[in-house]
C-alpha cells in the first residue's frame, strides 16, 4: 500500500496579508470565487451604468499584452470586462505598486477583483519587467499594461514609457493597442466615485515586434510606435 | 440570548473576569520585564494574542444569538482551510468546496428553527446532517471518474467536516440554548484555563514526557495538573452551570479536563505526521486558529451531548 503524501500548499506558511501581496499569487478557492462574482457585477455595472460599448474582439488565444491610454481608474475594469469571465484569472492589470499594494482594501481590491500585478514603477521597473515576461510565458496570460504610467490628468494621451518595448521586442507575443474611450470625464483623477457617462473600448489590430531588439533605441521606436497606433484608434471614432 | 447581554449577570461576570485577567497577566509580564529584566518575549506575543481575541469574542457574544453562530460558522470555515492548507487537500477545490458547504450548513442549520417544534436551531438536521455530506464527499471522485489518490482526499474530506465543521459546530449550536451566554463562556474560559494548567504544571513539576511522539514538551504533571484544575473548575464557576448537580459537574470537569488535552493532541498527531509546526500563522503567538480552537473542537460537542442528555438545551 502506498503511504500518503502530504504537500501543504505553496503559500501555507503565509498570513492572509502577505498571501494577497505576493505575486505571482498561487491559486486560492476563495479569491477565484469573489473574483468571478465581484467581476460578474462590475461587467453588470459597466453595462448599466457605463453603457460601456466594446468595439473589436481580443485574441482568444496564447499569451499577449493590451496596452491602452489610461486615464482613470475604470480602465482596467473595463477592459477585464472585455476578457472572457472563465479568463479573469489569467489576467493581469499592472497596477502600481506604490499605490495599489500600500493599504489593506486597495490591496484587497486590486489583488482579488482586479488581480492586479504590482508593478514597481518606481525603485525597481526592470524587475517588475522581467516579471511580466514571467507572465507571458506561461500559457493562456492576459497583461494588461498602461505604458503612459500614470492616468492623465487633462484627457490627452501621454507619452508612452519605453518598457513595453524592451518587455516585447525580439518576441513573438501579440500587443493589442485598445482605446477607451470616455473614462476621463467618467471619473477624471480627484473624484470620488464615478459618473454614469458612457465607455466605448475600441480594440485595435495585434502587432509583434519579432524583428527589434531589446536595446534602447528600439524600446522607444516600439512604445511610440504603439501609441501612434492608440492615438488612430482614438481618431477613428 | 438575544436580549441584552450586559444585563445578563454570568455575561457580566466573565467580562469583568477577563478584564482582571487580562489586567493582572500584563501587569505580571510587565513586572517581569522591567523589574526583574526577565525574557518575557514568548509571553508577550500569547498575551498580545488574547489581547485581541477576548475583545474579538466578547463583542460577537454582546451581539447576540446569529452573530454567535455567525462568528462560530467563519471560525470553523477558517480552521477547515488551514487544515485543508496543511494536507494539501486544498488542491481539490471540488472537496474543499463540498466540505465548505457542509459547514456553512451547520451554521445555517443552527440558525434556523427547527420547522417541527419551532425551537430555535434545527438540531435534528444537525444531527443528520453527516450522512448527506458523506454522501457528497463519496460524489466527487464518481463525477470526475478518478480513482487514484482519492481514498486520501474522500478520508481528509470527511476528518475536515466531520470533526472540524459539524463537531466544533456543536458550539454555534449552544448559542440556542436558555442559557447559552453560561454555557459558551463556561467553555471558553475552562478549556484555555485547562491549557495554560498543563503548561505550567509542566513547567514547574514536569520530568516524565507525557506523549514524546506526538507533542514533545508535554508532561505527566501537565497532564494531571491540568485534569485536576479541570475538575474543580465547575465547582468554582458554579454560578455559570446552573441546575448542575453534583454529577453534572464532575461530568463537566471529565469532559473539559480530558477532553481539551485529547483534542491539543489529535491536531498535535495530523500537524505531527504533516512535519509542521502550526497550522497557520494568523493568530500572532499562537499559531493558526485551528492551533487555538484544538481543544475546543474536542470539548464542544462531548459538553453539548451530555447538558441536552441530562438538562435539554
């Protein structure tokens, strides 16, 4: 007869706390089930009360990067709400860390409804890089990235930071540019609570950068090159 | 024992109790440190845990019969998921969920009136209730049609809800009784008491080990001490078991005396075989939750038979 074999959890030594801190978070029962309702009600919510409208479709397969203006904090919501509910699991919106993984509810909020990925934007970007190709490599990922790397504070769309080009240059990962359309005057930066304005998500073609290199020249040729591409998605309307 | 709990005397009287206790113990591990420069760290951190446990379960007990139940419910829900954490049955999330839902139907089943008599918790149910989990537990491997490995999940499923859930779920049951706030406090002062006897009977008196396989540091002198604290506890509570006659009460001194060391000892077996130390790290100074409510878990159910058996609820 065999004997039994006994393997505690990966996280078991950890506090509830540092569990939701720690990245790459290890499947927990619990955090998979409030996450499926809590983005049940926020896809309800962006629909009623955003009458948010998704324009284009998202790769259904493999791994890929969706980078989008950023300029409240709906964005990431919004564009979860264009994932597939099974899939928000294998989505990752970087947030930062600075700001997100500080006190206990935005902790709770980001690490359990947005599972979000703390990205370290100031002390140690390289890092949180190396993190993210981390993500995309493991099958089926969804990262979500904001390259202006802070949300706008007057509408317009800022200049893209050069880390989405060193993440993706020389690999095969899609990059989906998306724009959103609407979040700034729904919830401008200050506000309390959003306004029901209406959200429009326009989902823009895949491109990959297999023939750059990750050397600096290339990062920023790829970052405006996708924010050029953004910014046609936000003319197009 | 809903209607005002201050104005309830045995509520009072533990609370001013507590308070004392808390009051003297920090008093004596603060005289130890600073005047008789002691190491007083191992103290300090269980101190710091009761610190904020007693606050934590003398509000759920003021707030009356659900929030009881309700705090005795997510109580077990957490000791099940360390437990589950610890084994690795965690993995299955088909089990785990299964044995969670056995325990939130305890609760439920508590809150309830029994549709029958009308009596506050649907205790028949209760009672009951093991043969439909069992059956839900034996369901899982059937509908995933998997054999290999499961005999370890369905035997972990059913220790997790069948002592863990609905046994310490006995005493989310005893917030049903006529004198629910006697009897819940009653426990929860006695069976710490019991731990904190053995612990220092064994400090003082202890030479011979007591079970080295299984919890190394306890003694034969922590072990009878503790009984013999547990016995004449009921005795000196008196005011909080009411109607007890003679036998109750050494009953009750039985149960609490023997009771609490077997139930540290059965976690201190599956925590023993697992190779770890503690089942959880919430509790800072003690450990996880399950390593707090061990003896409780044990004690619960074996007090709830005997006081419906001689007194009804």
């Amino acid at each position: 007869m065999d004997s039994w074999s006994y393997q505690p959890t990966e996280d078991f030594d950890k506090g509830p706390i540092e569990r939701l801190k720690s990245f790459p978070r290890h499947p927990d029962l619990l955090v998979y089930t409030l996450r499926l309702f809590t983005n049940f009600v926020i896809r309800a919510a962006m629909k009623i009360w955003h009458r948010l409208e998704i324009v284009g479709e998202l790769p259904r397969e493999g791994s890929f990067v969706v980078v989008a203006n950023h300029s409240s904090h709906l964005d990431a919501a919004a564009i979860l709400s264009a994932v597939p509910l099974k899939k928000v699991h294998r989505a990752f919106p970087a947030a930062a860390a600075d700001y997100f993984f500080t006190n206990l509810p935005a902790l709770a909020f980001s690490a359990i409804v947005i599972n979000a990925m703390p990205f370290d934007r100031k002390e140690n970007p390289k890092q949180s890089l190396a993190l993210c190709r981390q993500l995309l490599d493991a099958p089926g990922h969804i990262l979500v990235l904001f390259p202006e790397g802070t949300r706008t504070v007057d509408g317009t769309l800022g200049r893209f930071k050069a880390g989405i080009g060193f993440l993706t240059a020389g690999t095969d990962f899609p990059v989906v540019p998306c724009y959103l359309e609407g979040a700034y005057r729904a919830w401008p930066k200050g506000k309390w609570i959003p306004r029901p304005r209406k959200l429009r998500l326009i989902i823009g073609e895949p491109l990959t950068f297999r023939d750059r290199t990750p050397v600096k020249d290339d990062a920023i040729a790829i970052a405006d090159a996708l924010r050029e591409r953004v910014a046609a998605l936000m003319e197009r309307r | 024992m809903n209607a005002g709990a201050l104005d309830n005397p045995v509520f009072r009287g533990y609370l001013i109790v507590l308070a004392a206790l808390l009051v003297v113990a920090g008093a004596l591990i603060a005289l130890l440190r600073f005047v008789f420069r002691k190491n007083v760290t191992h103290a300090w951190h269980a101190y710091r845990g009761w610190l904020i446990m007693i606050p934590v379960i003398m509000v759920a007990l003021f707030l009356g019969r659900e929030a009881t139940i309700i705090f005795f419910t997510l109580l077990g829900l957490a000791a099940f998921t360390e437990f589950a954490r610890a084994t690795g049955l965690y993995r299955d999330w088909w089990m785990t969920g299964v044995v969670l839902l056995g325990i939130i139907a305890v609760g439920v089943l508590s809150l309830m009136r029994d549709p029958g008599e009308g009596t506050l918790g649907w205790y028949g149910m209760l009672m009951a209730l093991p043969v439909y989990v069992v059956a839900a537990i034996l369901m899982v491997p059937i509908f995933r049609d998997e054999a290999k490995g499961q005999l370890q999940h369905i035997a972990l499923g059913l220790l997790g809800f069948i002592y863990i859930g609905w046994m310490f779920g006995h005493l989310a049951f005893l917030a049903n009784a006529a004198n629910a706030y006697n009897y819940i406090l009653y426990l929860l002062f006695a069976v710490p008491v019991c731990d904190v006897a053995a612990f220092t009977f064994g400090r003082f008196f202890g030479k011979r080990k007591f079970r080295p396989n299984i919890s190394p540091n306890k003694t034969w002198a922590g072990a009878l001490g503790a009984f013999t604290v547990s016995m004449l506890m009921p005795w000196a509570l008196r005011f909080s078991l009411p109607g007890f006659t003679p036998r109750d009460l050494i009953l009750t001194g039985v149960i609490v005396g023997i009771g609490s060391q077997l139930g540290d000892l059965s976690i201190s077996v599956i925590k023993r075989d697992i190779g770890i130390k503690d089942m959880g790290t919430l509790i800072q100074g003690h450990g996880g939750i399950l390593d707090r409510v061990d003896s409780l878990i044990y004690v619960a159910p074996l007090f709830f038979h005997m006081l419906r058996w001689f007194h009804g609820l």
